[in-house]
C-alpha cells in the first residue's frame, strides 16, 4: 500500500529549554492569568478552575531560572523537592484548618494514650505483685508493721503509699484525658462544630487544655519520679511519665507554630552567640537535679543514702554544702544565658606605667566551661560509681549524666563559634 505523506506547518522555534516554544494562550495558562484568554467563540464558554491552575501555574521568574541553569540536574532536583516540600505543608495547613483529624498535633494526643496506658498497666501489675510478697520483704528486711501506714514495702525499697495511690490515679487520669481528646478529633456526629472550634489551629480553647495539662503532667512528675516513688523501683512508670511530659511540651510547640506565634527553641536557635542554645539546654538539667536534690533534702528522714556499702547520713552542714553546689550550677547557667545577650564588647582597663588589661566575655566562658566540664565528671567519677550515692532510676542520675554531656556540647560550640578569633583576651 503506498504511503501518503503529510506535509504540516513547521513547529516555532525551540525555547532555552529546548522545548517548542509556547503559544500566547499557553503562557496565559502557566502564569496563572486567565483574564486575557478568550475561549473560542464557535462552542459554549469554557473556564478554567482553580485546581487547574494551581496544577499549572508557574511564578514568573522560573522560566529565566530554568534557562540559566540548563543542563544541572542537581538544580532542577532541588527545585523539584523545594516545591513539593511547600505543596505538602500548605496541603497540611490547609487540612489542619478544615479537618482537626488532621491536626498536626494529634500525633502528641496519641503517643500520649499510649504511655498513659503503659503507665497504668505497669504501675497496676507492680502493686499486684508486690503485694503478694509483702510478707517476705518485711520478713527479709526486719521491718515492724509500725512503719506499714507509710510505705509499702517492695523488694527494691520502700513506696510512700500515698504516692502509690496517686500513681494509679494520674495514670488513670491521663488515659482517660488522652482517649476523651482523640475521640473528640474524631467525632462526627454529636458534636463535630464545637470540637472543630475547639481543636482548630490557633484555637485558645486548646491552648489552656495545654496549659493544664502542661500543670499536671508537672505534678506527675514529682508524683511518679521522685524520691520513694513508684517509678524510683518501676522503670516503666518512671520513663512512661517523662514520655507523657515531653509530648505535652512539644505539642504546646506545635500549637504555637500553628498561631503563627514565635517558639523559644526559634529564638534560642536564632540567637547572636550559638553557646546559648547548648547553655539552655544544660539548665534543663541541673534544674533537674538541683531540684531532685532539694526533694532528698525534704524527705532525708525517710530516705537511706548509701555510700561505699555503708548507710550515709548527713547533718545539716553538710546538706547545706550540697544544696548550695547544685543551685550555684542553675545560677551560672542563668549567667552565662546573660552575658551572652548583653555583653558583646570588651572591658579594657588602662593602669599606671602603660599597662592594659582587656577583659572579654568569650574568654571567661571559656574558663567557666572548662571549670564546669571538670566539676561534672568529678560528680560522676564520685557520686554515680557502682558505691557511690546516686544510683539506680532517679531524677539526680540522669539530672547529672545530662548536664555533663550539653556542658560538653558547649564546650564543643565555643570552640568553634571561636575558631576564626585571633585572640579573646
């Protein structure tokens, strides 16, 4: 059969791009304006919608960056990432404004149920088990049953059993709050309008359950993991509670984020001397431990330090020393965080005969944190060994081994923050 060929009219000539060049209805489309296309007059009016020119609008400048870049595939890869990363959050935005069950903070309120649950479930099986060997343990220890009102008594050390009780109730309590606020999320047919308001980015009405919330996982945590607490000898309440408290603390984050209100760990990060961050992170812990230490003080005539084997007691003076070194750690902190906003010059003082002294804060940071690095790895070389007094699951443990890692860390960003200094003197 022989073959017919057809002659058309050549295509315009290719762009940059080497793509055929665009006709004027096409650069219309692209760019999103549609006020100057015309349909064709020979059938019904068409229109173009919204989503269709989402789909294909494109900012003015990207065809000149597309030209100047031809040829780097690196380049159009960015490109192509950068935009779907910003398609994904206004698609998350927008689903977050419309839908709280795609509330970016949902994610917070479920981990939260699940350690609730973990919390309540072990803190009910430590207290069924221990009970049977009550007996045994007081047997064991020589304990009259004069002291029963107070503790109970387990194989690993005594629980108040006030706190026992409140253990059970708080994680009773946060399973309850957790699972209320998911299936107000998910409500559709009682009351979906009131729990959108509710629920909505930026709403006030879940920033002060927050808030509250926020309060009592802070009580929890003196409830779960302080001194003769039941996460001091049960390692799932202990860490169940912390869990539960950071996830509050995130989630009041994300709330801000979604107001379009500034966060602290933004500022912190944003902030002129870069140690800030790391000396903001190690007051996390020494308030930590300070304030773990202080409620050993409180309750020092229930508690049994040992050292070495042998039982520890310490007078008055002595608890005072103690208490003084941990909150002289919180007020560096404060101090250091200070300075580094407010002195950015140097202090020079000019003596008789010519002599200058030259007084920098970036030189005595530098000393502080080599003088803290020190002091904590003696803490942990005396107090943390397999003799020494903090030992086991408690807040001072992990108080302790945390400020030495950041004071570590800040130790490691002066060094670099200063690299290109000729001198801090």
């Amino acid at each position: 059969m022989p073959t017919r060929i057809v002659l058309r009219e050549p295509t315009a000539a290719p762009s940059r791009l080497g793509l055929p060049a665009s006709t004027p209805e096409e650069e219309v489309i692209r760019s999103g304006d549609n006020s100057l296309f015309t349909p064709p007059r020979s059938g019904p009016p068409t229109r173009v919608t919204s989503s269709q020119r989402k789909v294909v609008g494109f900012r003015s400048s990207i065809l000149r960056d597309f030209s100047s870049h031809h040829g780097d595939d690196d380049y159009f890869e960015d490109f192509i990432r950068q935009d779907e990363a910003a398609e994904k959050r206004r698609l998350q935005l927008h689903l977050s404004g419309e839908d709280i069950r795609a509330s970016p903070r949902l994610l917070g309120y479920l981990f939260g149920a699940i350690a609730s649950l973990v919390m309540l479930t072990s803190v009910v099986q430590f207290y069924t088990r221990e009970e049977k060997t009550f007996l045994e343990v007081v047997k064991l220890r020589n304990e009259t049953r004069s002291s029963a009102h107070k503790f109970f008594q387990t194989i690993n050390g005594p629980v108040y059993i006030w706190k026992l009780w409140a253990c059970i109730g708080v994680a009773s309590a946060g399973v309850l709050m957790f699972v209320l606020i998911l299936l107000m999320h998910f409500d559709t047919i009682c009351f979906p309008k009131v729990w959108f308001q509710v629920f909505r980015d930026g709403s006030l009405a879940e920033r002060n359950i927050l808030f509250a919330m926020l309060l009592f996982w802070c009580g929890a945590l003196h409830i779960n993991t302080a001194s003769l607490s039941v996460g001091e000898v049960q390692a799932n309440v202990f860490f169940t509670t912390w869990i539960v408290f950071v996830c509050t603390v995130l989630n009041m984050g994300v709330w801000r984020q979604s107001a379009n209100l500034p966060r602290l760990t933004v500022k912190v990060l944003t902030h002129h001397r870069e140690t800030t961050y790391n000396w903001t992170w190690t007051l996390v812990f020494v308030l930590l431990t300070a304030g773990a230490g202080t409620d050993l003080y409180l309750h020092r005539q229930d508690v049994q330090l040992r050292y070495e084997g042998q039982r520890l007691v310490l007078d008055e003076w002595q608890w005072t020393r103690v208490l003084v070194m941990l909150w002289s750690e919180v007020f560096l902190c404060l101090l250091a965080i200070f300075f580094n906003h407010v002195w950015s010059t140097a202090l020079k003082f000019n003596f008789p005969g010519g002599c200058r002294f030259v007084l920098n804060w970036r030189s005595l940071e530098g000393l502080l944190i080599l003088g803290d690095v020190g002091f904590k790895f003696w803490m942990i070389l005396t107090a943390t060994g397999a003799d020494g007094v903090i030992t086991g699951l408690n807040n001072v443990y992990f108080g302790v081994f945390g400020s030495f890692f950041n004071i570590v860390f800040t130790f490691g960003t002066w060094l670099r923050e200063n690299k290109d200094i000729d001198y801090i003197i």
